[in-house]
C-alpha cells in the first residue's frame, strides 16, 4: 500500500466526494441499468460532478493508482466501486500510527 498516493488522492475534494458516493452508489446512481454490485459506470459520475469527462476519467485514474477504487470491464462500460481493503486498511494505518 502506497500511503503518500492514497494521500494524494483524498488531498482533491472532486476525488473525496466520488469515494462518499461510492459508498452508498444506490443512492446516488439508483438509476444504473447495470446492478450496482459491479460498481458505478464512469458515464455517471462525470455526469453528478458535472466536470469534464477528461476531468473525471483523470480523478478516477487518481484513485485507480491509489487502489482506493476498482474497475470491471464489462463490453464497452467501465464500472468502478471503493477498495473497501485498501480503505480499511489506510484507515487502520492512520489510526495506529498517527
């Protein structure tokens, strides 16, 4: 686990707000037509940031290198969901270490 990109990673609100809403994505993303155990479909979040498709896809990259998110392919969509292990475990580090 990579402590200071996971830091990097939580430092931009845009990329702290898209991990609050994974964590609960139904009720965000309640109107995906994919079931939500696969993840979120990137087209909606850079649709609920209202930020640039660019944008996004370079936030969520961010937390990709993070492992803080993990994607699945799934035809041509590209779902993401929260690294709930890596959370944890950032979680567990902050609060023993600091």
């Amino acid at each position: 686990m990579n402590f200071d990109l996971i830091h990097k990673a939580l430092a931009n609100p845009v990329r702290r707000q898209i991990l609050q809403w994974l964590k609960t994505p139904a009720e965000y993303f309640g109107e995906q037509d994919y079931p939500l155990d696969l993840g979120v479909c990137c087209g909606l979040i850079d649709k609920r940031t209202g930020l640039s498709q660019s944008t996004v896809s370079a936030h969520l990259a961010t937390l990709q290198r993070a492992d803080l998110v993990l994607i699945k392919r799934v035809g041509q969509w590209i779902f993401y969901r929260r690294n709930e292990e890596t959370i944890q475990a950032f979680l567990a580090h902050l609060s023993d270490d600091l």
